[in-house]
C-alpha cells in the first residue's frame, strides 16, 4: 500500500466513526435527554431502546466489531502462517477502527441504561478503549520495522545519519561553521540529579537552543531558504531519533506492563458480552432473524 492509499484508508476509516457518531448523536439525542420513564412516550423508542430494532442492532453488531477487532489483530500477531497477509501497523489500524467503532455502537446500544452484571461489562469497555489509547501512545513512541518488529537499541542507534558529515559533503560553509554544528549535534546536557519532568523541559529547551543557533549558523553562510529548511529537518530527526533512543528500553518495560492492565480487561468485557448475549437469547429476545 503506498502512502497516499494509506492516507486516503486512515481517513476513510476516521470519517466512518466521526460520521457514525454525529448520525447517532443527531437521530437520538432528543430521546437520551430524556429521563427513563418519560423515553416510553418518545417517537423513537421502539426503534432506540436496547430492545429496539436500531438499538438491537447497534448491540450485535458493535460487539462482533469487538470481536472481529481483537481476534483477528491477536491472530495475525500470533500465527504465522498470516503474516503475509498485510502488514502488521496495518492490522492494528484496522483493530483500532474496530474498537473504536465497536464501543461506540454498543454505547449508544445501552441508551446510556447499564447496571449489574453488564455494567461490568461495560465499564471494562470503557477500560479497554482508554487503556487502548494509552497503548497506542506507548507503541508508536517504539521504532518497528516496516513488518511491525519491535527494534533494538542497536538497530534504533544503526538508523541515526552522520548528519554534521551530510551537511560538510553537501552544504559550502565555512570550516568554523562546520565545527560550530559538530558540536551543538554532539551535546548533550547532563541532568542525572533532576527529575523526569524538569529533565525533560531542560532538554526541550536545550534542543531548541541548538535548532535556533545553526539556523543562525545557516543564515550567516547565506544558504537558501529550502538549503536550511533542509538542514534543519536533518537535526530535527536526528534528534527525535535520540529522545528515542534515550527512552526506548522505558517505552518497552511500560509497553509490557500495559499488557497487564489491557488484556484482562478485555477478557473480563468479552466472558460478560458472552453471558450478557446467551440470557438474552434464552429469554427470548431476537432481532430482524
């Protein structure tokens, strides 16, 4: 898949839920306002309550998006004989519309009216769905390969350029200016009695001290404006590449960790979703079959 289909299949997949939502928002929101006993009289309850035709529907189908989510992604990472069937980021992005999609549905499947054993269900829903987003978050701060291959210090350190070379062999400047840059890409600022948070911001701040002095560097040579944009997104990588290195073996002892937490909410979600659907079959309750 090239790039601009990947755009264009990221952006597919995100006006899909905005659009589902907004439709859902609309078409019901005059009956979620209202109170519980007052819904009876409302237009739209046979067709929104959890019974209901839309609101029925919204259930079953929310959660096979659930499903279909979590175990087609557990799949593909665990078996190999599917990993030639599409990229693994790929996977995730479609696992991540799902369950996304998936709680949205089953959300507005409950008429915002969930208590005893289903609401556990749902709240570990909830749980699932935000710890998903902390995951995210986690995943992409760790460099994988084209495959989705966590890499290792060593290969995260192979990707780094000379980028003071680069500029040397590619950029006329003078030779102090060439020394100039050297030393500002070499530096690095010791805070080892610091906190997370203050190192953090001394480093952020040094960075853009250094980006700042070698576009200054950069004026000084007379270097054209796309020459220097240039440099300067070379300095920039090369120092994302470093915070990544810096916090790359952080990133992955909290990735695990999050697995902990993830997992067990989404098996606790998926055994009451399971119990949930059999009572409600067992008493009787169909949908449009």
């Amino acid at each position: 898949m090239s790039k601009t289909a990947h755009k264009i299949f990221i952006g597919i997949l995100v006006a899909i839920v905005f659009i589902t939502l907004i439709t859902l928002l609309y078409k019901g929101m005059s009956y979620y306002k209202l109170n519980l006993e007052d819904r009876v009289y409302h237009q739209d309850h046979a067709l929104l309550k959890p019974s209901g035709t839309l609101g029925h529907g919204m259930g079953i189908i929310g959660s096979l998006f659930m499903i279909i989510g979590m175990v087609s992604y557990m799949a593909r990472k665990r078996y190999r004989s599917l990993s030639r069937m599409g990229l693994l980021k790929h996977w995730l992005e479609f696992h991540i519309f799902l369950c996304t999609l998936g709680p949205i549905l089953v959300l507005f499947h409950t008429s915002y009216k969930f208590g005893g054993l289903v609401a556990i269900s749902f709240w570990s829903m909830v749980a699932v769905f935000l710890s998903g987003i902390i995951g995210r978050f986690i995943y992409i701060q760790i460099p994988h390969t084209v495959e989705g291959r966590e890499l290792s210090v060593n290969e995260v350190k192979e990707l780094k350029s000379d980028v003071a070379g680069i500029v040397r062999n590619t950029y006329k400047m003078d030779e102090e200016s060439y020394s100039a840059i050297d030393d500002l890409l070499k530096k690095r600022v010791e805070l080892y009695n610091m906190n997370a948070f203050f190192r953090f911001i001394r480093k952020f701040v040094s960075e853009r001290r250094s980006i700042r002095q070698v576009n200054i560097i950069l004026k000084r040579n007379n270097l054209s404006k796309k020459d220097c944009k240039n440099v300067l997104a070379l300095i920039k990588d090369d120092i994302m590449l470093n915070r990544r290195i810096e916090r790359l073996a952080t990133m992955q002892n909290l990735f695990r960790y999050w697995h902990v937490a993830h997992l067990p909410f989404a098996l606790v979600m998926l055994i009451i979703m399971i119990i949930h659907v059999g009572v409600t079959i067992l008493f009787g309750y169909r949908w449009i079959f």
